[in-house]
C-alpha cells in the first residue's frame, strides 16, 4: 500500500485507519499473549515454560473469533485496495489515451471544417474566390469604410467574345483560357486586402480597398496587359488575333445611404461602355 501511495486519494487518512486497526487487533491478540508471558517470566519461571503454558491456555474464543475475523478483514482489505488501485491506474490510462485519440480527433475534424470553409469560397475550375465570398467581403469591407471613410476600387472584367472562342475551340480550351486569365489577373493583385473572384461564367471582380479611381485604374490597365500578353489564339475575336479583356472601373466612397450593389453597378455600367466602344479596353465610371 506504502508504494502505491501515489494513486490514493487520501494516502495519509487511509494509513492512519489502517494502523490504528492493526494496533488494536495486535492489542487484542498477540501483544496480550506476550504480555501474559513476560508476566510469568518476572515471576519466576523459565521462558519456554512460560511459551508453553501460553500455548496450552484456553483463549476465549469469542475473542479468538474476532480477532481471526479482523486479520481475515485486513487481508481482503489489503488485496481489494491494490487491486483497485490498479484497476484505476488502467482506467486512468484508458482515459489518458482516449483523452489524446478525442484531441487527435478534433484537431481532424478542424483542419477538415478548414478546408471545407475554403472549398466553399474557392471556385473549383478557376482556383480563385467565388461570387459567394465576394459578396461577403465586399458588405463587410463596405461596413468598414464607411466607419473609417475611405474609398473602395472595384473591378469588372469580360473576356471578350469568349462565346465565340468557346464555339471555335471548345469548351476545354475555354475552361483553359479562363484559368490562364485568372492566373495573369492574380499576378496582378500584389496587396493581401485585394481580391480577385469570379463573377459569372466569363466575368471577373477584383476588389481595391481603400483605392481611389486613379490607383484602381493602374491596376485594370495592369490586367488588361497581363492578358494580352498570354497571346492565347482567339481566331473568332474581331478586335484582335489572341484573347483580350474589357474592364469597367469604379471607385467609391461609402456613406450611410450607399450600398455596395451602388459600386457594383457603377462598375458593371462603365464595362458596358467598354464593351460598346470596341472592347479590349478599360472604361471609368
């Protein structure tokens, strides 16, 4: 029991109990028994003779039976007490390695919700944000501007015919040519708070916080030559021999009476101008 000490509870009132009880039982039994003894012993008489008589004295047996009892008591206590300690030291492991599987568990199951969030917001031909997302980051950007006055550049961009580009190579090599234009575009976006998404079929948005009309306009021409310069074939395109882009630019200052469709809308109108004054092109709100 002393070396297993470390797994009770209360080791030092359990031992207190446990030797107060041993003590008595030894004061019932055989301290009494040496007691008579040592008695017989000072009165005169020979040790084994003393030992002898002892042996041959006829105990009361009530006593006897108690005191055998209590001994029979002390085993069964003593076994049952390092069996369950034991069996709580196993417990305790089982607990301990149950506690580490949970904790491996939960750490799966966040890097699952994770990457599950991100394929919620990511475009899966195009590996970049989707309207969804922009949606959002674009109301709570509003929010944000409004409480610290400043203005929100938005992008809207067209590939031009792109229609007609899928019907001459196809829609596999559309889905390319989107990919490749997603890619030029994102080189493009050099600032963490920007963002590139896809806006719907062919239509790309890019968000410039805290951007006035002149810097959101270095960034559309920016794009507009990232483009140009893939050099990707577009045979069925009447402004030019390879893939181009038409981009309507928009830059607003938030107020309470503004929403964010307002910029979304300006932008969407200045890229309808682009597209009626011969695409390949970037048109200001």
């Amino acid at each position: 029991m002393w070396n297993s000490r470390a797994a009770l509870s209360n080791p030092a009132e359990v031992f207190h109990a446990f030797l107060t009880s041993w003590l008595c039982l030894h004061v019932l039994g055989t301290d009494q028994a040496l007691a008579r003894q040592v008695k017989l012993i000072e009165q005169g008489g020979m040790p084994e003779q003393a030992f002898d008589q002892e042996q041959l004295r006829k105990q009361d047996r009530s006593v006897e039976i108690m005191i055998k009892a209590l001994r029979n008591t002390f085993q069964v206590l003593s076994r049952l007490s390092l069996d369950l300690i034991s069996v709580n030291r196993s417990l305790d492991a089982r607990v301990a390695e149950r506690t580490a599987e949970l904790e491996r568990a939960n750490e799966s199951l966040v890097v699952a919700n994770k990457k599950l969030e991100i394929y919620s917001q990511t475009d899966g031909l195009l590996r970049i944000t989707n309207r969804k997302y922009f949606d959002s980051r674009l109301h709570d950007e509003w929010n944000r501007a409004i409480r610290e006055q400043y203005a929100i550049g938005l992008l809207m961009i067209d590939v031009d015919f792109f229609k007609n580009y899928n019907d001459h190579y196809g829609h596999l090599a559309g889905d390319a040519c989107l990919q490749a234009i997603a890619k030029a575009a994102s080189c493009k976006i050099v600032r963490a708070i920007d963002l590139l998404a896809r806006f719907g079929g062919e239509e790309f948005v890019v968000m410039l916080p805290n951007t006035d009309m002149d810097g959101a306009h270095k960034v559309a021409l920016s794009i507009c030559e990232a483009v140009s310069k893939l050099q990707i074939p577009h045979a069925a395109s009447s402004v030019a021999d390879h893939v181009t882009v038409s981009v309507g630019v928009a830059s607003i200052l938030p107020d309470r009476q503004s929403t964010a469709d307002h910029a979304v809308a300006a932008a969407d109108r200045a890229l309808y101008c682009a597209k009626q004054h011969g695409r390949n092109r970037v048109c200001l709100a």
